[in-house]
C-alpha cells in the first residue's frame, strides 16, 4: 500500500502545485518528488516534517490513512474538459470523502440502507414517467405538490449525499456522480453549485442512475435520467393542474410562480411542457428567447441551494456519545478545533 504517497500527491494538487513547483520548495528533483509520492521512496519522520512545512499541513495529515473503496465511476458525468491530473485528483478527493462518510456509518451502526432503494424497469421514456409516480408514491408526496427539502429526503431514505469542495475551480467541469458503494446509496457533487434549481435537477438525475433498470439498450440512460429528474420535479399532474393541457402562449410571470413554488428552472419547465405536449415547438422557442431577453443567461434570482448537514450530524454524534475524540470530529470534518466549536461553522 501507498497511504503516505497517495496523501503527499493528493496534498499536492490541493495545493495547485506541479512536480517541478513542489520540489523547488522541497529542494529535491521533480523525479524525486514523484518517487515519493509513486511509494517508491518511504519518507522517514525529517522528510515528512520537511513535506509538511513546504506543504504548510500538519505532518500527521500526511499519515492518515482510510480504507479507500472500490469505486466504479460508472455513472460519473463530466465534460471532456476534466481529465489528466484534475480528473485524477477529483476521483481520489471523491474516494477519501466516501471512505469518511462509510466510517461514520459504521462507527453509528448504520448499515442497511441498500434494501430502501428500489428499482424501476424501464424500457421506454413512459415507463421513466411512471417510475417518477411510483417514486412519489414510495416517498409519499403528491403529484400535486412541489417536492421540498429534497435533499433530506433522500438522506432519510438511507441516501448519502457528498458535496465535493470545488478545489480551486479545478472540478468546473464536473456534473455529478451515483454508486452504490459497500451496499451503500450514494451520490456525490460539487458544493459550490449556486443555482438550487440547477443543483436539485443534478441530484435527481444521479438518483435516475441508481433507480432505473434500463432494459433497453436503444433508451439513452442519460436522456432517461433527465426525464425521470424532470417528472419528479414536475409531475404531469401538476403541470397541468397549474397551466392547463394545452397553451397557445403563457405569460413569464406565471412561469416565475411556478418556478418559485417548485425550485425548478425557466427553462427546465418550459422544456416540460413541450415535452407534455401542452406547448408546441414554436411557442417552445418563443419562450426561450423571451426567458433569454428577461433574465440573460444567468437568472438573478436563483432558487436557493440546499445543503447537507447529515455527515456533520453524524460526526457530532458520536464525539458527543464519546466514541471518537474531538481531535478525529476535527479530522474527519477538516476543521480546526475553533471551528468545531463555533456554532457559526453550521451555517
């Protein structure tokens, strides 16, 4: 194993340093650096300090060591942009964040969340639609309704959300990510995502990924993921409970109601009602220019983006039942003792 090599290269990407950059620092080679971080040179204690002091970490960071779990990436959405070491740090930044997140559970007696999570057969995008329904139905809100606090219900049906830091925008190009991992339900994005609409959409269309059983090869997963985010957001039953079964134009303010009340985009809803056929092609486009003409390409008044607070919780627990010290709350949340004391850090 690689613990301490696999902690100095992680370490060093956190800190937007090439191998060149990082010696000059360390005055050694690039190769060097390199060497230690491949395992092929073991760092003794002056190493590590010298690695920690160029670094600016504490030397115990780079000791610890999780069990990193086996990971996919299947359903890992991203633009072609994201790759090379960016990309690479990211997995390994992803597989760290699960790996904490699988020791707290454990460390809380949590363990059984696989057998919540059905699945829906889909061999077409009607049966996506009806497997939104019978989602609904599972988690017990209306079709009528808009779907609230999304995130914490996801979190009660055993689901983990992890929300990756956005090291210095490296990870721009990063869209999502589901898996089960250890039996465990989990979808991973970025926590700088400012639009909520946009954030919730991403959230539901990762949850498509871990409840839709596609079976056939001809139906694009990922067009099947939209769908099912979509119609979880805005049931066919409420869209025309609110805008009627056909339009010949509607008004932008009544799009900005919706909006509002369901937490979802301009553009996601008009692209809903097209596709419910309440709208046609050219009222589709004549809406889109005048969304474009209104509120440009970015909305300023965004839905609000939810956050979660279950990992913390959890920590917190188990400081305060004495099963972990406080010095391991603070390394598993990445705080220091101030701010794990300071009420503020929950906001």
């Amino acid at each position: 194993m690689n613990e301490i090599g696999n902690n100095l290269k992680r370490i060093r990407l956190l800190k937007n340093l090439s191998l060149k950059e990082a010696g000059n620092l360390l005055n050694m080679s690039a190769t060097a650096v390199s060497k230690y971080e491949k395992g092929e040179i073991i760092p003794d204690s002056k190493k590590l300090i010298l690695f920690a002091n160029a670094y600016k970490v504490k030397a115990i960071d780079l000791l610890k060591i999780y069990n990193k779990p086996q990971m996919k990436f299947t359903s890992f959405r991203k633009k072609k942009r994201l790759k090379g070491q960016n990309l690479e740090l990211l997995e390994e930044l992803i597989q760290n964040e699960v790996s904490k997140y699988l020791e707290v559970l454990d460390l809380n007696n949590i363990n059984n969340t696989s057998k919540i999570i059905k699945t829906y057969s889909c061999n077409n995008l009607k049966d996506v639609e009806n497997a939104a329904i019978k989602f609904r139905d599972f988690i017990e809100i209306s079709n009528k309704q808009p779907l609230t606090d999304l995130i914490n219900i996801l979190e009660n049906l055993g689901i983990v959300i992890i929300q990756i830091k956005n090291v210095y925008n490296k990870f721009k190009d990063f869209d999502g990510l589901s898996e089960i991992v250890n039996n465990i339900p989990i979808i991973v994005l970025l926590d700088d995502i400012k639009d909520g609409a946009r954030q919730r959409f991403t959230i539901l269309h990762e949850l498509g990924h871990l409840v839709l059983d596609i079976t056939n090869k001809n139906l694009d997963e990922e067009n099947a993921c939209n769908r099912f985010a979509s119609a979880l957001l805005m049931p066919r039953e409420a869209i025309i409970n609110e805008f009627g079964s056909s339009r010949n134009y509607i008004n932008f303010y009544e799009l900005t109601a919706f909006k509002n009340e369901y937490k979802v985009s301009y553009q996601a809803i008009i692209y809903r009602l097209k596709d419910l056929n309440i709208i046609s092609e050219y009222l589709y486009k004549k809406l889109s220019i005048i969304i474009s003409q209104r509120i440009g390409k970015t909305d300023p008044n965004p839905i609000k983006p939810e956050k979660s607070y279950q990992f913390m919780k959890l920590v917190y627990k188990l400081e305060a039942n004495e099963i972990i010290s406080i010095s391991k709350a603070c390394d598993l949340l990445e705080v220091t003792l101030d701010e794990y004391n300071n009420k503020n850090y929950y906001n």
